[in-house]
C-alpha cells in the first residue's frame, strides 16, 4: 500500500470505530486526523471546536496568512510544501537568538516571549500552541486587550502544569479556537488539526 | 516557575499518580517521559522494555553514535544540544531527494527506502521509529539477515495499519528495543525516549 492508501484505510477504519460520533461533517475531518495521529478516541469525548473555527482556518490558510507555532516539532509537522500554493509560511521563534534575549530580560518563559514578539503580526493568522501553556495563556491575555487579533487559536498544549486550566480559559474567548479538555494534546495533535484544515482548504469549493 | 521547574513539578504528579508501577529504577525515567509528552498513563501498561535496552541507548549515545529517525518531527524532538557534548547526531532522510528516488525506483515507502539507505552506518547507532510500520518491518527483516546491527531500536509507530503487528514483531529479537504494545506512539513520544535516554546518558556515572 502506498502512504496515500495507507491514511484512507486509517481513516475507514477511525469511521467505523468511532461510530455516532456527533461532529458536523467539516468538524469530523479535523477530530479524525487528531485520532490518526495518536490512535487515541478519547479526542472524541475531549475536542472543543469554535463553531467559526473551520471557516476561520481555512480563510486565513487561503489567504496565505503566517501560521506561528511553539514548538520545532509542530512546524515540522505541519506540511508547509501544501501550504506553498496559497503564499503562507510555518513559523517557530523558539530557537531565536533574540527571543532567547526577550526572555532573559523580562524573567519569562521563551514561549511567552515569542508570543509578545509576533502579536501585532498575527491579525487574520493562525497561532498553534502545542506545548506551552504559558504561550496559550499570553495569549489570550492580548486578546484580551485588543493588541492581537489571530483568525483562529489551535490550543492543545499537553501536560500536568496548567495545559487543562490554559485551554479551560481558551474556551471563553469569541475568537475562533480548536482546543480540548484536559491535559492532553501536544504539537502532534496540533499539527495534525492544521494539517486537516490545509486538507479542507485545498479541496473546498 | 521556570521551565525545569515546570518539568520537575510534572514528573512528581506523575510519579504520585502512577503509584506502584513495578518499572525498575532505570527504566521508569522513559515511561515517565512517554507519559510527560502525551499525558497518558496507558504507556504504563502498554511500554515494553528489553532488559538491555537502557544499557545499550547510553552506550550508544556515549560514543556519540549516530541516531536515525523516521521523522523531522522526531528529528527536531530530539535534544540535538545534549548530544553534542558525546558528538552524536540526528538524522533524518525522509526529505532526502535521493530517498525520494530510490522509494519511486524501487516501488516502496519512502521510509523503507531511508532504512535501506544507512542499514551499513547502523553499527552501534540508535534507530528510531516514530511513525512508519514499513520502516519498522524493513528494519526488523535486515537485523534478522544480519544486515545491520543497531545498539538499539526505538520502534513507536503509531496508527492503525501495521503498527501494533510491527511492534509485536519487534518484541522476537534479540536486538534491543523500546516498544509498546498496540496502536498508540508517534514521533513525540519517540523523541521522548531517546531524551530520557540522553538525560541518563548525562547523568549517570
């Protein structure tokens, strides 16, 4: 079997096993690609979907907007060679000299830091925490204030030390969010709910 | 707190959470790590150790070893710094143009092709399987030929064709591995082992 037969016949058999699921047809794709990844159903029970998100997503894929992520491995993740066709670009500033520095200076954590270092380019992006609640929770802190207006907000950081409580805050924002409940998550799941919307965004319409 | 600080606190409520697990002291570190990176406590039930695994992944990465992944997420998972120290390095062919040919020539997964490619540079390295069961399957067919003599596998594909009959496959050898039983794994709960593995590495002795 070829990769591309390989994902249909891991999706079939998601479909089967999942059953009566309960998601809308272009919510599905999304919550599948998060079981694909981790061959974990209890995404079923824990994903959390802003009814604006899928449309949000894919208008900012479309629209070529930048994609900021926390995490190498969730930039790697997400297939940037798909992206192309629409002009967007994956970033991760965790390795930056600079954002290094910001941190240092300010006594915080990189993530954090390079969230207040590309809030005012984030109007109409995608910001994907995959790992940090603190980026999650600076955040939603500009949101907030009005200084920073992404399109859409993929919150899955994973972990044991304010992960749920940070996504637990996502859930009240009017700005568009995938997100879960509970301290699972991570920059696979998160680069797989892009990667479902670049799917989306690739073939609608 | 800061992020050592973080991991420390998450470590101790796993610690407490997983209570008497029955893992040997040197190998209770990877589970925990596995459990760290995706909050799921099932890796305790499902990780499959071999008694010499341990042993093998710090000698390996001792003598600055070469590790070979599946992935660029596994890739960029892994703490490529830590490793400096012992000079060992990180590899990943997957975007490899030669590989690409090779797989298209040959009628196999890119993935195959990349075991193919190093199955002489293995001696004493580290390969490790995040995602592709054809990797695992090539790997596990060219030790038991003889081809290749790998310190020790990291086999943790994840998904729902091939995956768990790779795992169980990997259980029949001789070679050292880490593996679990089933579905679950991935490229981030690979990177996962091999930091336990390289902060072991670090500190022990």
């Amino acid at each position: 079997m070829k990769p591309h037969e390989i994902e249909q016949k891991s999706f079939a058999i998601i479909d089967e096993e999942a059953g009566d699921h309960g998601y809308p047809a272009d919510h599905w794709p999304i919550v599948r690609r998060m079981i694909h990844t981790t061959a974990d159903f209890e995404y079923i029970q824990d994903t959390r979907i802003h009814p604006e998100a899928v449309t949000a997503g894919i208008g900012a894929i479309r629209s070529g907007s930048a994609i900021f992520t926390d995490t190498n491995m969730a930039r790697v993740g997400i297939r940037q060679n798909q992206l192309e066709p629409f002009g967007g670009q994956v970033h991760c500033l965790m390795a930056d000299e600079r954002i290094a520095r910001l941190a240092a200076d300010k006594g915080i954590t990189r993530a954090k830091a390079a969230v207040d270092a590309v809030a005012d380019q984030l109007d109409n992006g995608i910001y994907v925490v995959g790992n940090a609640p603190t980026a999650l929770l600076r955040l939603i802190e500009l949101i907030r204030q009005g200084r920073t207006r992404p399109a859409l907000v993929v919150g899955l950081p994973v972990g044991f030390v304010n992960a749920a409580e940070s996504k637990a805050e996502l859930l009240h924002l009017d700005t568009p969010y995938i997100t879960n409940v509970g301290r699972k998550g991570g920059s696979n799941v998160a680069a797989a709910v892009v990667n479902a919307l670049i799917v989306q965004a690739r073939s609608d319409g």
